[in-house]
C-alpha cells in the first residue's frame, strides 16, 4: 500500500478555493481519471492514502507558470507538508507539470 502525494503548481484564478485540487477544477477531474484508470487497469496497485497540495497556495494574474523566485519562495514550506514534524512522509511523490518538477528537484 501506498501513501502518494501529488504535487501540482498553484491554484488556478477560476478556482472557487485554493485548495488544492478543488472538486470543480479541471485539473481534479482529470487526475481522479487518471487515478481511477490505475486503480481498474491493475487491481495490485492499492493506495494507503493519496494527498493533493501546490507548490504554492496563491493563484498567479493570467495563470502564468510561477516565476524561480516564487519557487524558492516556496521550498521550505512544501518540503514542511512533506516531511516536516506532522508531514505526511509520502512513499511516492507525483509532480504533475513542470513547476511542481522544478520545486521538487530543487
């Protein structure tokens, strides 16, 4: 059993919240696809708990990429959500685009 983070970039301005992931974004509704096509595809796969959390928590104007800046901005709290006192100690981690990829290389 797995314990799976998902890492994405930030909340887009349609958002109604800046949860990650919210229920009525499209993003959510995708990656719930994805996640339910894994789990049809091979039934071994099994998931002790999946997380959803951004790089950031602040939409950008426009939806642009966030910045190198905003990204080392950023760094100590997301690596806090992961495995700070309290953090969820993921077994996988999943960056989904290249601003969550960048963050967590760094």
């Amino acid at each position: 059993m797995y314990k799976v983070v998902f890492v994405g970039s930030n909340p887009s301005q349609r958002s109604q919240s800046v949860v990650p992931f919210w229920h009525d974004a499209r993003s959510s509704k995708i990656l719930c696809k994805w996640i339910q096509r894994v789990q049809e595809e091979d039934q071994t796969v099994l998931f002790e708990s999946l997380h959803y959390i951004n790089v950031s928590n602040s939409p950008t104007p426009g939806n642009r990429p966030l910045t190198a800046s905003e990204i080392q901005a950023c760094l100590n709290p997301l690596a806090n959500k992961l495995f700070g006192y309290g953090g969820i100690v993921p077994d996988k981690i999943v960056a989904l685009g290249k601003t969550a990829e960048k963050a967590l290389t760094l």
